[in-house]
C-alpha cells in the first residue's frame, strides 16, 4: 500500500466542509474535533445541517451562537455538569435554527442505514412519544414477520461529511480509534471523512496486529489534521482533562449574544483562559485587540 | 460510621434495593445517584449464588466494558439483556409519560431542556425502569406533561417489555402499578409527610395501605458506600464524590 | 472487574452445546473451533441447526457427515481449492438434511436483526433470484420512503450457541478478535458464545488501549477453552498453514460413507495424518483399536 | 519476457482491460485470475491522475484494508462505493441469470454446487460485474438455468444499479448490452473460432459488427503481470502462483 497524501493543516482541514453541509458529530466522550472546529468558526461556514451522534455539548453551542447552523438533528444538546446550552437554547427561542429533536437510538439506526446502503432501519419503542409526530423520516410500519405488530422506520442519515478527533493516524491515512467504535459509523456512513489526531506514528495501522482491528482504513478517509490537545477546551480520555474554568466562564459569558461574541473573539486568538469583558462587546474588544 | 445518613445517601441505598437481584443494570449520563446504587448493588451482590450484578455506567472507562460504541446499549437493551436503568424528567405525570424536552409548545415554546436522550426507546424496552427526580414539585409532577418525549404504558398494542418500575423523589418512592397504570406512594422519606407529597404533586396516585418511611441504608451498605462505592463512582463523577466526601464523619485523604 | 471463572477444557466447553441447538459458526478466515468441533462429534451432538457465516468448509461437512446436523442455513459449504464437501453433496442427494440456501449479506442481516433485538432487516437486491422462493422467513416488502420500492426483509436469525476460535483471552472472560470483527457479531447475536484461544494472556484485555476496541467483552462469553493450534488442520493467519495432506486425504477418503468413518475415528484418535484405509470401514479400525 | 502469452495471462489481461478506470474493485474467494487482473489494474493506474484503483481481495491480509467484518464489502457495495466485482456460475443463461446452486430441481436435484455466495446481492449493486467462467460448454452456457441464485436485468422495477458489464471464458469474451438485455460477443481469443463458440454455447447472443481477436497484453502490462503482479497474488493464491511461475520463460526462485 502506497503512502497517502491525506495529511493537511488544520485550516485547510475545515475548508472541506462546504456551506450547507450535512455535517455529523460526535459526543464529547467520542472525540470531538474542537480545533478543527475552531477553524469553522473563524472561516465563518453558513447553513449546516449539524448532526449529533447521538448528542452534542460545547461544538454544537458554539457553532449555533456563531451562526453557523440552519438544522440541527439531535437527542440532546447539554454542557453536561457545566449546564445547558446557552447559545442553543438562545436559538430555539428565537426560531433561528430548525430543531429535528430525536432519541439516541434513532440516530445510530439513522446512521447505519446510511452505512449500509438502505433507505431505512427498523427500531423498537418510540411509538407514543411526541418525537414521531414531528418526524417525517419516521414512519410506523408493519412487522412483515408479526401480526398487529407497529414498528418504526427511520429513515437513512446520508452525512455530507463527519468530523471529528481520535488517537492516532499513520502516513497511510489509517485512522486508529481504540474503543470509539462509532466513530467507524460516522465514517462509513457519510461521503467524506475529516478526522483531527493526537499524533501521527510511523508504520502502517492495519499492519499492526493490536490495533489493526479498531482502525478506520483509509478508504473512508478525505483528510487528516495532526492537532495535539485537539479536543481542548474539552478534555480527553485519560490524556488531559476538560478546562473546566473555560466551561464555566463559557457557560457564564455565553447566556448573552454579546457576551458569546467576547467568547468567539478570545477562543480565536489562543488557547488561554477566557477573561469575562463586563460590559464590553465584540466591537470593543476588536477596538483593543486593533 | 455513626454519623447520620444524608439525603444522598437515603436515596443511593433506596435505589440499590429496587435493584436487588437484576442481572445487568446500565447507567445513563449525568447520573451520579443511580450510578453510586449501581455500584452498591454489585458490591452487596457479589459473591451471591446468582452472581455479582454487571454494571454499565455511561461515561466511566472503568466500569463499562462496551466497545461496539454507543449502539450496544440499546442492542442490548432491545435484547433484553439489560435489566435495569433509569429516566428523569423535566416534567412527569400520572401516566408516568415523561417529557425531557421543554414547556408549553414546541418548538419555540417556554422553557427548552437538552432533549429526549434514548428515553422513547429505552422506557419501551427494559423491564426495569426506575424514575429519578430529586425536586419533587408541582412544577415537575404535573398532570399532563406538555410534550411527551417517552409514553407511559397505555393499550395501544405496541411491543413494550419494558416501563416504569418505581419512582423515586426527594421526598417519597413511588411503586407504579403496571396492571392499573397508577403511581403508587409506599414510602415517605424521613422529615417528610404524606401532605407534603400531596402538595407537592399535581397529578393523582394511590397510596398504598401502609405508608412506611423510607428505610435508611443498612450498615453493610453505609460501609460499602463511603467505601468502595464513593471511590469507584468518583472515577466518573469526580466533584459529586467530592462533596458526597465532604459531608463524611471523618474526612479521607482526597 | 473480578476474574472470572469461565475458562473450561475443550470437552466441557463442547457439552455446553445441547442437541437440537441453533449453532452459528464463522467462515475458515474468520476462526473455526476445530478442536471443538472434534469434541461435538466425539460427544456425538444431534440435530445442529448450523449457521453459517457467511460459508463454511471442513467443519460444516464433517459435522454433516457425523451425523450432528439437521439443517443448514449457509451461502456456501465449500472446501475451496480442495473441492466441494463430500458429506455435504451427499447429504443434499440423500435428503437428510434440511438446506436453507442463503446469500451472504442476508446471514449477516439476520443475525445484526437479532444483535439489534429487531424481528427483520430490509435488505437491497435478492429479488428475482430463486432463493427468496424457498425461504418463509424472507418477505418482499415496501420501502416505506419509497413509491413502488420493493425491498426484502430478512427475518432474525437468533443462534442458540456461538462457537468459534480467536487469538486471545485474558482471565476476566475477554477474547481479543483482531480484524475479524464479525466474532463480534456472532457474539452479539447469540444467547451463548463459546471460544477456543490459540493463548490466554495476563492482565485485562479491555485495559490494553491497543487492544480494548477489538475485544469482546466478558460480558457476553459463556465459556472460553484454550485450544492452542485450535484451528487444525485448517490454517490460521500467520500462526499455521492449512495442513494440505490432511485436506487432500479428507476430501479423498470422505468421498465414501466408509472413507469418512475411518476419518473420523483417526480425527478422533489425535492430530497426525490421515491413513487411507484401503477397504477397511470404521468397523474394522475400532476392532483393530480395541 | 518474449515467452508466449499463455491462456492464464490473456484472460488476466483481458479482464485488466475491462477494469480500467474503476476506483474500486473487490474480488470475491477462489478467484486468483481476477484477484491477479485486479492487482495489475492497480499497478497499471499508479500515477495516473485520477489516482490509482483500490483493490480488496477477500481472503488477502495485505491487499484488503477491511476492519469490519465480512458485511463490510457488502455495505460499500450498497453504498455504490465497490464499482466492479466478479462472478461465475455453474450455468449461466443468455438473460444473463446464473446458478450457483445445481441442476435438475432443488434441494436434491441433479448436481449440487456450493451455494450462492453473495451473487443475490451483489448482482443487483455492483455497476460493473464481470461475469467470468474459463469453462465455455453448453454445459455452463445453457438456454435456461436451472435455479437462478442471482436475477439478470428484467423489467420488474426492482432497485438495480448494477449487473453485468461483459462476460470472459476461456473462448472469447462478450459485451452485455444492457439496453436489450444480450450478450453481445466482441473477441475471440487466439487459437479459437466463432463458430466453436457458437457450438458450445447454449443461448443465442448477439455478434458485434467486427468480431476482433481478443488483444495479448501489451509489454508493460505483461512485465507488471510476472513481477510484482505474481508475487503480489502469491500471498493469497500460493498454488495458483507457483503453477504461473513454472510457465515463465526464466523460472524465478520461488
């Protein structure tokens, strides 16, 4: 197998996810893209559909609060411990961003279908929550095998692109992800695989026999960004913790749209501490930092 | 040892004894009680003729041996190779439907909470779900949630195995009568009154003929708990563990 | 996590196979318990429902020759470059075992409906071939997002016993796969799962980053013997070659009812080459044993 | 390298060519001449701009990146990210349906062969399915196969963006036109007729308006073939490779 060339910076990483994306994601203890992320916001993407599996916290709050989402697919958007999303509870309110609220189960259903080249899967439960009447990507069909029996389809997810940050790539384009196992989902079932790392080793994945079992081969894989400390300010695994007073001067800043934007303009500039502007707005601080 | 048992601690051990004997108890995110039950239920277990209960919390790397990601849990649970878990609620009501994603119409509506999580799923599927809400107010137990995130039990002939099995408040457990679809109050936490559970909740429920107090954990389990368990839910949990250390007789080193 | 006691010899591992079992098993590439398939005929189990996954060889026809099998549900029962199985031809010929011809991909959605606890998975293609004629449990359905889409569904295959050979245990109850994820699968799906390991190794698997996310857990593992050169005479990766003159005598000796007998009582009499017996049955060689 | 071009390495050829430009190829078990016309597809378009064709021999550990099960070739071709593969049959008919399975009714019947494969699926969702079968008999190329394991094209609105793109055997190789549902013969191969393949063909075809003698590998592809090619099909097909090696001119070392 020849070396591929799939290695790129984290900027030309996120200038893959075109505007109107259908973008997916995973959850925090999977392994979120946050530098890549970053680079989103500073490139100013527009009209995502952002689609969490099967939930989102900081990355789906600030791409919100940055405008950088028209949809939003999701069982739960939630800054865990450090509390709810402020820029994302903004939105609802507001009506700016279309909400298809869905059960985790769903989602990985949704996904799978997308992987396996099936317009749909079939799923238990669900039948009686209000979540179906607003879905009409789930339909309450017949089990062919039952008699009276309702079950639901859900609909494939065809990603556009997945996004997101594991352990290890190699100069083969071989991405190792250890445990996360649905972050293979993600790769398979969207058309173009964008994956930041921890670090880059020598030597081929698929050639090592411990870890060739948990590797997305580079089939799947559009581009790789090496990003140490790349799920920052979120923690990861047992490598670094969460910044956990970046989460509450986030959560703290982020409940106004002006606070949110002094948030936006700090994370930009560096990997700091976010130091509350009382009273000043992005205007100000784009004056000072002039 | 002798020093009293907290708030905490009351429910921790009152939710290990509803999961006494299961298999296999799977804990969700943000679910620091439940998880420390959990914990307690396989430490009191173990060495049982039916073997130690296996325990899946979300979150924890030491105490959840899943590695097909995050699908295996409703796999399972579909299998019904999960015995137990549990749901909350931003709002819950009398027919034990639970509404996880916000007030008075949707979308834009009043108040907006994360979202449904697996609950439309999970509340079909496994045959003990235990419903957890430390604030027991009007303005959680209404009667009649405004947006049902997951259904109670009702005749509608769809494949349930699974639903509610009990409910525990800040104030008071709940036993829910699958066969007449009711809440049913067994037990008054101490400090608490039958009133006060009245008062505080906005839908009906029966009372069940002797009302007793919720018993305290016995001194097997206080041991276990601000032992072993207070350290192994700390691994997923560390600033819960934190302050649940905080409120010991003597202080352990951190 | 507590050790746990689930490491048995191969004989007590075969016993907990009952007579009558819906037993899935994993093609030669994926890990075949030979050693414990030699346990079952020696047992003498009856009336195997066999799954296989997708195809099967060696193991599939000398289970079929002994007399272990009722049905067989399989995409294929071939021995490759060695020929066709000759207990399996001659078992189809004779009628003795019920066939349930399968395609790949639909033992696969059979047994991810049963991993999935759903009664069915819709599956493309399929329509048109003779097979869906002769299969109850796959019905032609309507894609319920489609106009005029027809699909198949594919009932559940929910195996009684999964039995196969993998690389590694560790003393929790934990088998190490490797690459052939689809043990998972097997696993997943079965209400048992049985493993022979080429090695038990110290430590816990699942606290072996390299190695965790290619691990079933203890979790779903009946009991695991160690069975090193398992897989004999067939090969296994770079461990050991298939035994070539095993195979070439099998399919030469097996031709005939009495040419399989005696294979079967020197299989059973340990691990060297094959003596064609010229002219003598089993009886003969049991008398000679005795 | 001036030896004569032998049968094995016309057909590898041949089949090369009908790849070209595929980005992907997958090569199902017990197929060692497409295995071998795949990998010298890939040597053959290294360097070119569109990059070079991926290659999965089933069965192979080096030439097959696959990590998750056997399903996974059977999800990429559903997806539409497999564009050729190859199949045979113990029959095979002019509607361009094969049997996998055996002759004379089914389940006893006649001749049994090993079974269907994944033919059923992967007939229906390969664009470009190379039939291929080195037997040219009225044996295998009957009016009317006698159990079909995997459905030509038919008018019966079933999902179909794939099916058979031509058809190699050991006498000639035919075009399918996919419009009026014909083998079309395009060559035949050297030493061989157009009147034997009539005769040993059990189905009426179509004849392309000149009937060439199907091409010997150029020199480049030829030296690609009995170098790395060779060695690179030994991994998975050590018999087969040594068989082809003892054809060359100048025997390597083994």
């Amino acid at each position: 197998m020849s070396v591929v060339n799939n290695l790129v910076d984290i900027r030309a990483l996120a200038a893959l996810v075109p505007d109107g994306a259908k973008l997916v994601v995973a959850k925090d203890e999977s392994g979120v893209a946050m530098a890549a992320t970053r680079e989103l916001v500073r490139r100013g993407v527009r009209n995502l559909h952002l689609v969490t599996v099967p939930v989102s916290g900081l990355q789906a709050d600030v791409l919100i609060g940055a405008g950088c989402v028209a949809t939003v697919e999701s069982s739960g958007i939630t800054l865990s411990e450090f509390g709810t999303g402020p820029c994302f509870t903004r939105a609802i309110k507001a009506g700016s961003i279309r909400m298809k609220d869905a059960t985790c189960p769903a989602i990985y259903a949704g996904l799978q279908a997308a992987q396996k080249g099936l317009p749909f899967m079939p799923l238990r439960g669900i039948i009686g929550s209000d979540l179906l009447k607003h879905r009409d990507d789930w339909r309450v069909i017949d089990n062919p095998f039952g008699t009276d029996d309702k079950i639901v389809a859900i609909a494939a997810i065809g990603p556009d692109v997945a996004l997101f940050h594991a352990p290890l790539a190699d100069r083969f384009g071989n991405v190792f992800i250890g445990r996360q196992r649905e972050l293979m989902l993600l790769a398979h079932a969207s058309r173009k695989t964008l994956v930041t790392v921890e670090q880059v080793v020598e030597g081929n994945l698929l050639d090592d026999d411990a870890r060739s079992g948990a590797t997305i081969p580079a089939l799947y894989i559009e581009a790789i960004a090496h990003a140490p400390k790349g799920m920052w300010p979120l923690g990861y695994g047992d490598a670094y913790p969460i910044d956990a007073a970046w989460m509450r001067a986030y959560v703290q800043m982020a409940r106004t749209a002006e606070g949110f934007e002094s948030v936006v303009a700090q994370w930009l500039a560096g990997d700091g501490a976010l130091k509350p502007l009382v009273g000043a707005g992005l205007g100000e601080l784009a004056g000072a930092a002039a | 040892m002798s020093a009293a048992v907290t708030p905490t601690e009351l429910l921790i051990g009152s939710i290990a004894r509803l999961l006494a004997g299961v298999r296999h108890v799977a804990v969700g995110a943000s679910s620091p009680i439940p998880g420390a039950a959990a914990l307690l239920t396989r430490a009191l277990s173990e060495g049982s003729a039916a073997g130690a209960t296996r325990v899946s919390v979300l979150g924890s790397r030491r105490h959840n041996a899943f590695t097909n990601g995050g699908v295996e849990l409703f796999d399972l649970a579909a299998q019904g190779r999960i015995d137990a878990f549990f749901l909350g609620g931003g709002q819950i009501d009398g027919d034990a439907n639970i509404n996880l994603v916000g007030t008075d119409g949707y979308p834009q509506g009043g108040v907006r909470w994360p979202g449904s999580f697996g609950s439309a799923y999970l509340y079909h599927l496994v045959p003990r779900v235990i419903l957890f809400r430390e604030e027991h107010t009007r303005r959680v137990f209404v009667p009649r949630v405004d947006f049902i995130s997951a259904a109670g039990p009702r005749d509608d002939r769809v494949y349930r195995p699974g639903g509610p099995h009990a409910m525990l408040t800040g104030l008071c457990l709940f036993d829910f009568d699958k066969l007449r679809r009711r809440f049913v109050l067994l037990s008054v936490h101490p400090g608490h009154s039958l009133e006060e559970v009245r008062d505080q909740t906005g839908f009906d429920f029966d009372v069940a003929e002797q009302v007793t107090q919720t018993a305290a954990p016995d001194a097997t389990a206080l041991v276990l708990m601000r032992g072993r368990v207070l350290n192994e839910i700390g691994e997923t949990y560390p600033n819960f563990a934190q302050l649940w250390r905080a409120t010991l007789p003597v202080p352990a080193t951190a």
